[in-house]
C-alpha cells in the first residue's frame, strides 16, 4: 500500500484515475450511460479496498478544503440573475414546481424510509434527504455542499452518489419517451416536438463547439475563484460572530451559502467581463471530478453494498414525486409537455443534462433556458438541502 504521507503518489493515482474516469465517459458508450462520477467512484473504492491506496491521508483534506469551495464559482460564472430572470420566462415558473416536487418527494421518502435504511438514525437519514434535495434541485456541485457541511459519512454518501445518477439516467430516459408518447402527446400541448419534426431533430450549434481556452483565461477564472472564497471565508466569520441561533449560523453563516451568494453577484453585476472567460466551467468540472474521485477512497465496498438497494429507492421516490407533482401542475395549466420535461431533466440532472436533452430533440429555444434554469438549481439548492435537513432534524422522532 502507498503510506499517506507518500503524497505525489497518492496525488499521481488521484489525478490518473480522474483522467481514465473522463476519458472513458468520452470514449465509450457503456461509459456514458454509466457516468464520469460513478465511473471515478468505482475505479477510487476499487484502488482503496484492494488497499492500493490508503482509505485516509493528508493529502485528501486539501481536495475538500480547496477544490470544492473553488469548483462553485468556476461553475456560475453564468449565474447572471437579471438574465436568467428574462431569458427563461415560463420555464422559469415551471422549474420551481419541479423544485417543489423534489422538496415533497424528500419528505416523503424521509418518512417512508426513516429507519428502514441500513447504518442510518434520524440525523443521518436528514442528512441524505437535505443531499438529495440539494442535488435534485441543482446538482453535484449542490450534493457535495451540503456533504461537506453535515460531514456525511463516505459510506452513505459514496452509495447515495451511485443511486442519484442512476436514478438521475433512467429519469432521463423516462423523459425522453414521455415527449415521443403518444399518450402524453394527447394530453399535453407540444409545440417544440411538432417544430422540431417539421424542421428535422438537428444538433445545436454553438453549444457543443470546441472553444479555445488561453493562458489568461485560466488565470483570470482561477483569480475570481480564490477572491470569492476568500471573501465568502471572511463574510461567514463576521456573520458566525454577530449571529446566536445555531439555525441561522448553520444557513446564513454556511461558507457554500455565501461563495453561491456572492459568485452570482458578481457573475449578475459583472456579466459581460465573466462571460468573456472561457474554460471556468472546464476547471470547475474538473476539481468536482477530483473530489468525487476522493470521495471513494474511504468508502467500504461491503457498505455501500448493503446501502445501495435503499438508497436508490430513497432516491426514486424523490425523483417519481417530482415528475408526478409538475406534470400534475402543469396538466391544471396546460403546460408544454416539453418545457416540463426539460425543467424535470434541469432539476433531476443539471443544466448539462437539460441543454443535451434540448439539443438532441431539437428544440432549439429551449436551449438556452434549460441552461440558465439548471444554473439556478446550482445558486438555489445548497440552501435549500440544509434548510430541509435542519427541518427535518426538528420533524422526525
């Protein structure tokens, strides 16, 4: 086994096997379906339980402590408020019903599963309803936040990762087929699906373009990055000081809270300066990678095994409330069955997910609205999920 002081190896396998992880997802169609993050989980549990590498070292506390606080500005550099508010229109709307429709389906699970989930009490199960809605809402940026603020054990959390993906593909799959149904067709209005056959299902341009990202691209988008979290790190003290309630310091105090808040003041207040960086996004996929490959290494594969079976029913129940729950709504008010579809796939899966399902139907003005709504799932959901753990800690027996 490599010691945990040994750190450029340790530091080697971890940047190696994130590598290999991506490079599979982009290479092979097996590997897609079974995601990057899974895939650097799987290749990280394997290396720490055939005790290859160490299941704890110093050199994983730095991945936690920077990478992560760093990947949420990287990540919202779009996260301009005043555009998403006028860009995204009714789909805006429809995205806070699915929103709410995760919020429900984590109490219910909550409430079904509560004690029935293998190593988990009260806290612990509040703790994985305040991830899944966190991630549910926004996505992997918004499950980590919120990990890392409960210190969510790596046995529960490396499994709930696997189930949320899972759970998260076949939802996609499921929403790709409810747009082409006939059932659904009839009663639901599509509009885009109709303009879309008419015009022939094409890629998107602009979208999925290769862009050049230079040396002074990189350097700008890692200089806002460190300013935000070192301002958010000074703000939380201040507000840590003045604050009592546990509650309010737990939110308003919580330093994912506040790099969120102010990466999406400055992104609203500076658009056009951060928009012109290119490959913030790039750098922030990355260090997600990284941590999710970190995640695995304490992980026993023996538990997430006996956790994973309820974990993804835990999982589904959130992601079935939340597709029943819009399409209830939006059966009331005769909403597009695509723009419930695609405010689903933002919430469930992120605005990577929403912008790939837009693309690949071919509705090309839902484009750039199911990217804009799945970036405020990502300033919204962190406080959401603990503001739902911190409910539920005072709900539950």
């Amino acid at each position: 086994m490599i010691s945990p002081t040994d750190t450029w190896s340790l530091w080697a396998l971890i940047l190696s096997g994130t590598a290999l992880a991506i490079w599979a997802e982009n290479t092979f169609k097996w590997a897609a379906k079974l995601s990057g993050p899974v895939i650097a989980l799987l290749i990280a549990m394997v290396l720490s339980n055939l005790r290859i590498m160490p299941a704890e070292s110093p050199a994983y506390d730095f991945i936690g402590d920077y990478f992560v606080p760093l990947a949420i500005p990287l990540l919202l550099f779009r996260a301009n408020v005043f555009e998403i508010a006028r860009v995204t229109g009714k789909v805006f709307i429809i995205f806070h019903v699915a929103s709410l429709g995760t919020i429900l389906g984590g109490v219910l699970a909550t409430w079904l599963l509560n004690g029935r989930v293998p190593g988990t009490n009260t806290e612990t199960l509040s703790q994985v309803a305040g991830i899944m809605t966190a991630s549910y809402i926004g996505g992997g940026i918004n499950f980590f936040a919120v990990k890392e603020t409960f210190g969510t054990s790596e046995n529960l959390a490396s499994p709930l990762l696997v189930a949320d993906n899972f759970i998260m593909a076949g939802a996609f799959v499921a929403m790709l087929g409810m747009c082409s149904s006939a059932f659904f067709r009839r009663h639901f209005p599509h509009p885009h699906e109709l303009a879309a056959e008419q015009a022939g299902a094409a890629e998107v341009g602009g979208h999925w373009t290769a862009k050049d990202v230079t040396l002074i691209d990189v350097a700008k988008a890692l200089a806002v990055a460190f300013v935000v979290v070192a301002l958010a790190k000074k703000l939380g003290v201040l507000i840590n000081d003045a604050l009592p309630s546990s509650f309010y310091r737990t939110l308003l105090g919580n330093r994912f809270v506040l790099i969120t808040a102010i990466a999406v003041a400055t992104a609203s207040v500076f658009p056009k300066q951060l928009a012109s960086i290119r490959g913030a996004d790039l750098l922030g996929g990355f260090f997600l990678y990284v941590f999710l490959f970190s995640i695995g290494l304490p992980a026993d594969l023996v538990a997430v095994v006996l956790n994973l079976p309820m974990l993804f029913l835990f999982c589904l129940i959130i992601a079935v409330v939340n597709m029943g729950f819009t399409l209830a709504v939006g059966r009331c008010f005769r909403w597009n069955i695509e723009e419930m579809a695609l405010c689903m796939n933002a919430t469930l899966g992120g605005p990577a997910s929403a912008v790939a399902m837009a693309a690949s139907k071919g509705w090309t003005k839902l484009v750039l609205p199911g990217l804009l709504a799945g970036i405020w799932g990502y300033i919204i959901g962190t406080a959401i999920g603990i503001g739902m753990t911190r409910g539920l800690r005072l709900w539950l027996p």
